[in-house]
C-alpha cells in the first residue's frame, strides 16, 4: 500500500487468559520460518515492559516482501476500533473446549480477543507462505495477507484471524475484511458442515468501526476461523516453483506426520500415496459440492486444501435456479470457475500439487521424475474421474432416497434425467430436491391431483418463460414412468414404506440453504440488528433440515425457504472483500 507509513518499533497488544487454550504449535516449531524476524515477538519482549514495544520496526511484520526458505513468518495483528462481538458458534467454540457462554459472558474481553486486540497467553501469531495459480496463471508469492493463526490448539485446530492486518504477504492490499465478507464466510463454514460436506469452521464473528475502503467504503469485521490445518496446495508449488525442493520436502513429511498418519513412511514412494490420498479427499469435498448445489467462485490453487476442505468462502453461492454453467464470480466472465467446471478445475489444481511432490520420488529432486514415477502419479491422477463420480452418485442417490445396492445405473437412468428437466425449466435445485422427499408417498397413494400439484409447485420455481405443458408433461412422465418404478424395484410398495423413506431423504435434502439472497438479506439485517445473525445461524446449522423451528426462528424460517426475491435473481459476488 503506498502512502503507508511504519514506525521503527512494533507495540504488541497486551495478553490475557481470558480463554484457558492450551497452545502447541508444531508447524512454526517443526517448520522453517523466515529469519528476518527469527524470534517470536512476544518472546523478545522483557517481561517488565510498560509500553508493550520491541524494538523491531514494524515493516519486519507488516510491509510487503519476497519471503525464501521459509514456510511462515511471524505476525501481529492490527489494532481495531470499538471491536464488537456480534457472533459465536457454538459447535465451533465446542471444538476447542469453549462454549458460547466464555464468550458472551464479558463480550468487549471477547471482542477484544477475537479482533486481535488483545492476545491470548501461549498465543505466537503467525502468517503462512505460499504461492498460487490464480484463474490457470501462476501469481508467484501469496501467502496469508490478511489473515493471522494465532496457534495450534492443542495441536488439533488452528485458529486463524481473517481481516486481522498486514504482513509480510498482504502485496498491494491492506490486510482487513469487510463486514460483507466476514458474515458469509462465518455463517457459510458452519452451515457447509452441517450440510456434511467437508469444510474449514467458524468459530467468531467481530465487528469493527475501521472503514476499510473496497469498490466503495465499507465497515471492518474479524472472522476468527479453525481447521486442522491451513497448508494449501500453493504452500508446495511456491518453494518448488523456486527449486527447494527441500523445504517441499520437509512440509511434506510434516503434513504426513500430522494429518496422513496412516501413511506409513516407505521410503519416498510416500509422497505417491500422500498425492492419492489428496486425490481421494478432493473428490469427496468436490462431490459434495456438487450435490448440494454449491459453488465455490474461486478455486485458484493458494485456496485448494490438502486437507480436501472447502476454504477461503469468497464469492460462492449455492445454485437458485438449476444452470450447471452458473458463475457465482462477476470477476470470472470466461466462466473458468462456473458450476459444471468445478471438477475438471479439481483435478487441474490436482495436476500442479502433483509437479512438486513428484520430484521428492526418488534420490534426486533436480532430475526429472522417472518414467515409474510419471506413472503412478498419473495412476493417482487418472483415480479422481472414479472417485468423485462414485461419491456424488452415493451423495444423489440419498437425495433421490434410491438403495445403493439396486441398479448401478441410476445416475443415467433416474438422476440426471430430473436434474436435466431441473435445467430445462431453469427450477430452484433446492427447493426441487427438498419436495422430492414428498413423492414417493404421493406414488404410493396413487395421488394424481396431489403430483400434479406438486409439477405446479415446480413450475412455480421455475423460470416461466421455459416452464410449458410439455416440460409439465415430461416431468409428470418422469415421475410416474421412471421414479416411480424405480422406488418399487426397491421394495417402495405402499404408503408406510413410501412414508418412512420421505422421512429419510428429509435428512439429506436440506430445507433452509444458504443462497445469495439469504446471505444478503443477513447483511441488511445485521445493520440495525447484529443478533440476526446468530439467529440465521441457528436456523442454516441446527434447523437446517427442519420443517418445524423455534418460535423465534419461524418468520425467518418462512422467508428463507421461501421462492427467491427478484432482487435476489442471479446475484454474484467478486472477489473484492
């Protein structure tokens, strides 16, 4: 950022045990860290210092840089105005022993906490390095910009400060998040997981009155947010992009040592089976994805997770109408990012993970992979197109509550043929496969006024202009001519077998999903009333399957299952936040 200026010392904010975490961080402990600032701030501070300053200027911490030989860099967050805490999520304060309660119970503590403000004892925050192809072009240097990990707990869950400040990876931009941004990555974590696909967590969600200038002004937010870890597939390509290839080596031992422990270390035809092992767990998320209608916007390689979880919540959006060649990102005109194309991106993304860890196979990380290592790497590779299509058709049979043991043909035989009249009619996916739990009793009761009621229901969501009596005709057929029978042949016979499993697929075709227009709505909201939020986050977590809510979520509740608004239509995000 030009026109910035640093002081030659850095002010370390206070410390406080408000919070009993336990720290143990093995990724700046086992790792490599950059040698400008060798020691841990708060390790350089003298213990009977008034003025919480180490004379360290503050260009080692938050001016841009090329950082080498090094897999993170010591950070500290930025200070914020009137930080306020708006959100908790309970099961993400659960998973590092907390409850909502040790928030809220001294909510400016917490704030103050969970903007950065204050640090919490044992806490040595730091900023992860790596690089990233961004839209198929390699970007060279990335790295946390904004966002700060305040530690390993426990040495489970990293817990990380997005919007915290600068370091010495934020390049050109100035290290914060607006509250837009903050809300839909706090609610979109939580709601993912408890939509089964596999994801980063959210644990806060703090409001700030820093104006933070984007396409136009905006108001400041912290997101604090856990993973097991947040080592992406641009941590590897960065130092093999520069030929250190031991330091892609050292990171990936830590990742099999921490996170692939089943991998038994076999010499270096490991790193093959670290390759297959990501392979498997980007399918699944990818296949999860795709069932439930979500697209990410942004799928450069820096927010590809080894871990195969969805990270990095930026311009997603989960589908309204059924188009698989919907793009969630208005930065993304030539649609590389679009519904359709996120597996092909997948396996693309996969491909330079692959580059790196290819040439740690062998004696000799300079020479080129041998004609045996070329092809178990391309055997992993070539294992994706299998493994994602055997998940989403697990995934979609659910949905469609098909038995998984009867007729391995049912993606062409009964899936795709709804989804393909879901495109024709440009029908709201969720909606459509929410009152598809509805019709295997309407079958069993040979209901005809009941299923044509339900055809106008989609029609209703649907796109009018492409919605006529033959898409009705052909939806009708479908129904009775294809699921019907399909439901039979797997012993759907009458109205308590047709009930029973209605109940079932109620499970996996949730009710409230988090839309564009829903997450915008929350936005407006949170305005004048900061406690929608935790309130939308009830809903789209614990209610996120049910019919029948609490009292002080049914005109929420109503509202978001609602059809979508007109302003709501086709809305898309950038990746400005």
């Amino acid at each position: 950022m030009s026109g910035t200026s640093f002081s030659q010392t850095t002010k370390l904010p206070p410390t406080t045990a408000s919070f009993p975490l336990h720290f143990d961080d093995s990724f700046t402990r086992d790792l490599p860290g950059d040698l400008v600032v060798p020691t841990a701030p708060y390790d350089l501070l003298p213990a009977d210092s008034e003025s919480g300053e180490i004379p360290v200027p503050q260009t080692k911490f938050r001016a841009s840089r090329q950082v080498r030989g090094a897999l993170w860099s010591w950070a500290v967050p930025t200070q914020h105005e009137s930080p306020k805490l708006v959100g908790v999520s309970p099961s993400g304060a659960q998973l590092l022993g907390l409850t909502s309660d040790d928030f809220w119970r001294d909510p400016l503590v917490a704030a103050a906490v969970w903007s950065g403000n204050l640090r919490l004892s044992g806490s040595h925050p730091w900023a992860h390095c790596y690089g990233g192809h961004q839209f198929g072009v390699w970007a060279d240097q990335l790295g946390d910009g904004r966002a700060i990990s305040l530690g390993q707990v426990n040495g489970s869950w990293e817990v990380q400060l997005k919007g915290a400040g600068r370091t010495p990876y934020s390049r050109f931009a100035d290290g914060y998040a607006v509250r837009r941004s903050s809300v839909r990555e706090y609610l979109a974590a939580e709601h993912m997981c408890a939509l089964g696909v596999p994801t980063s967590r959210s644990l806060s969600l703090v409001f700030t009155d820093r104006v933070v200038e984007r396409e136009e002004p905006e108001l400041g937010a912290v997101v604090a947010r856990l993973a097991p870890s947040w080592v992406r597939f641009g941590s590897f390509e960065l130092p093999a992009s520069r030929g250190d290839f031991s330091l892609v080596r050292k990171l990936a031992d830590y990742v099999i040592r921490h996170h692939f422990a089943e991998l038994a270390f076999d010499g270096s035809g490991v790193y093959i089976h670290l390759l297959q092992a990501v392979v498997e767990r980007t399918a699944a998320m990818v296949a999860a994805w795709q069932a439930a209608g979500f697209c990410h916007g942004v799928m450069n390689t820096d927010n590809m997770s080894v871990l195969g979880l969805t990270i990095d919540y930026g311009p997603y959006a989960f589908l309204d109408a059924y188009d698989p060649d919907f793009i969630c990102n208005h930065s993304d005109p030539a649609g590389r990012y679009a519904f359709s194309e996120q597996p092909r991106v997948a396996l693309w993304n996969l491909v330079k993970l692959a580059g790196p860890l290819s040439r740690l196979v062998g004696q000799n990380p300079d020479e080129d992979a041998s004609p045996e290592t070329l092809e178990a790497v391309t055997k992993a590779l070539n294992s994706f197109g299998a493994m994602f299509s055997s998940k989403y058709a697990e995934l979609m049979r659910r949905r469609f509550g098909l038995a998984s043991e009867n007729d391995s043909d049912d993606m062409a035989t009964v899936v795709q043929p709804l989804l393909d009249l879901l495109e024709r009619g440009h029908t709201d996916y969720s909606f459509a496969m929410r009152a598809l739990c509805d019709v295997p009793l309407l079958l069993a009761r040979n209901d005809t006024v009941g299923l044509e009621q339900h055809i106008g229901a989609l029609a209703a969501r649907s796109d009018c202009t492409r919605v006529n009596k033959e898409w009705r005709g052909d939806m009708h057929t479908f129904f009775v001519g294809v699921y019907g029978p399909r439901l039979t042949k797997q012993g759907v016979i009458d109205e308590s077998s047709a009930l029973a499993l209605g109940v079932g697929m109620r499970l996996a075709n949730p009710r409230h999903v988090l839309r564009n227009w829903v997450a915008q709505d929350i936005i407006d909201r949170s305005d004048s009333d900061a406690a929608s939020i935790d309130q939308a986050l009830e809903l789209l977590t614990t209610h996120a399957f049910d019919d029948a809510v609490p009292e002080h979520l049914k005109d929420m509740a109503e509202r978001y299952a609602g059809p979508v608004p007109k302003w709501g239509e086709g809305l898309q995000c950038s990746c400005s936040s």
